[in-house]
C-alpha cells in the first residue's frame, strides 16, 4: 500500500493531498469507533477497513478500486501496528 501511496505522491501532488486530508479525517473517527466498539477485534477491524474503502470510493472517485482497496487494507494494518483500534485489550476479553 506505502507503494502506491507514494506513486500518488510524486505523480499527482494534489490528489495525494486531497488522500492524506481524507485519510486524516477517517482515522479521527476510527479512534471514537474504537472505544465505543462493542464486537470482536476482528469485526472491529472489517468495520474499519470497509468503512475506510467506502470514503475512499465517494471522496477519490477517479482512482481505481484496486487501489482503493489496497490503500484502505494498508492503512488498516498500520493502525493495528500503531494499535489505535485499542485491539489488544478487547482480544483479552
């Protein structure tokens, strides 16, 4: 995913810009998603990452689904690196 996200980067500057700002703003609501989560880790992180595709679809609709999917699914597992979606704890449960 960090492959095409830089591709965006030094090929077109202002869509990638117009993704950063896009991407910014859902992880916001990815954190207030993660504490009022009452499912599973992994419901959690389906709900995130189809979220995330679905914004991506309606705000960069020019880019190709692939790609949609591909940036969506990176940036899922590196919020569960960074662990933002507070997934360790609800595994202990």
């Amino acid at each position: 995913g960090e492959s095409v996200v830089k591709k965006i980067e030094s090929t077109a500057p202002m869509i990638y810009h117009h993704l950063v700002r896009v991407i910014n703003q859902y992880e916001d609501e990815v954190s207030e998603i993660s504490v009022t989560w009452s499912g599973t880790a992994e419901e959690l992180t389906e709900k995130v990452r189809e979220s995330l595709y679905q914004r991506l679809r309606e705000e960069m609709p020019n880019m190709s689904t692939t790609d949609q999917r591909i940036i969506s699914n990176h940036m899922v597992a590196k919020w569960i690196a960074l662990c933002p979606l507070d997934l360790v704890s609800r595994s202990l449960f």
